[in-house]
C-alpha cells in the first residue's frame, strides 16, 4: 500500500505556508532538481547540496542563510516507486515558472501546490505535463470564483479527467468543505495517473536537500 497523494489536503500537511512538489517521471531526482531550478524566475541560480536534512533543519538554514524563512528557496529530492520528487521550501510562492521544459525530452511532470496561507485566498493547483505539451489543470477546490470552467489541457485527457471528477461528485455545490473537496479531487488525479508521494519521509524524514543560490 502507498501514501498516494490524498494526505496532502491535511492542514499545513508539509510545512506553513503551504505545499509545492514536483514530480518527474524520467529523471533522476538530481536531474529534476537540475531542470525545476532552471525555471526560477530572475537571475540563473545554481542547486547548492546542503546534506540530508528534515524539512523543519531546511527552513532554519533558509532563515540563517537569508535571513528570514521566505527571503530563499530550498528543495528536499528523493524518489517514490517510478517518480521523482522536489518540495520546495521558504519562498517559493510564485518564483517559479510553469513545468512544461522541465517535461523536455518525453517526461512526464506534475506539478501540486497550494499557497495556503495567501489571503486571497488562493486555490490549490493542479498541472500535468508531457513532453511540454500540458496534458491536464485545474484548480483543486474547482471554485469558480477563480474561473474553473473544467479542466484545461489536451482535449482527451481534459475529458477523462472531467469525467472522473464528475463521478467523485466535483464540482461540489457551495456549501462544501473546501478541505474535503480538495482531499477528494487529489484522490481523482492520484488514481488516474497514479501518483504517490512518501508521507513519513517528506514530513518527518531527512532527504537530500539544496539552497537555490545565484550562479
């Protein structure tokens, strides 16, 4: 039995501020971290190896290296069965540009987060890619407050994907627990491209983890 994906709906389920994991099927964890690093926004940064470390020792190091917790980024990699993962840690919330080069070359690419402290507040993401061409999206609260109108991608799997969450009872109607229908909507992604990620290893674990510094 695996983790799946589902655990991650849980409150502050990785680290405050939310959650932003990449996943990779077709790279190393080391390539993936190579490649997400390269979509950061602004000048070229480099992946600096900081040792293995919990996610609680990674946001303390941003904090003493930068000065604050969201004033740098940092990335813990590991690999879970045939995907490969990044979490990323501190200041992450918009710094990074969409998946699709990270899917260069044929890999496939997920992308989950949720910038749960946003007081906007804004929805968790959903995004898969395949060889740069985006496969399926949509926000997991499916709210349309934010302009939800299905899901977007290529048009087969927008389809299937559509359909599976219409048999999950998504959309909800409005009076729905938000926590319930986003538990509910990774469940659809998590089986429909089986998707898994470590719970135990990511939340308390140590994995190899890296500062994102400037080149």
């Amino acid at each position: 039995m695996t983790d799946g994906i589902t655990w991650l709906a849980a409150p502050r389920s990785i680290a405050f501020g939310g959650y932003s994991v990449v996943m990779a099927r077709g790279l190393t964890p080391e390539e993936l971290v190579v490649r997400l690093t390269e979509t950061l926004y602004g000048p070229e940064h480099t992946a600096v190896p900081v040792g293995n470390l919990t996610g609680d020792d990674l946001v303390e190091l941003i904090a003493d290296s930068c000065g604050s917790r969201f004033d740098g980024i940092g990335l813990r990699h590991g690999r879970c069965g045939e995907w490969s993962y990044a979490v990323a840690y501190g200041g992450w919330m918009g710094e990074f540009e969409d998946e699709s080069p990270i899917s260069r070359g044929g890999v496939d690419v997920c992308r989950l987060e949720f910038e749960e402290e946003n007081g906007k507040p804004v929805p968790p993401q959903f995004a898969y890619t395949r060889d740069e061409v985006r496969l399926g999206s949509f926000n997991l609260h499916l709210d349309s407050s934010w302009g939800y109108d299905g899901v977007d991608g290529e048009p087969e799997t927008a389809s299937r994907l559509h359909a599976e969450l219409t048999a999950a009872g998504l959309p909800a109607d409005e009076d729905a627990d938000e926590r319930e229908v986003h538990r509910t909507a990774l469940g659809v992604v998590e089986r429909y491209f089986g998707l898994s990620l470590p719970r135990e290893e990511i939340v308390t674990g140590t994995l190899a983890a890296v500062l994102l510094e400037p080149a």
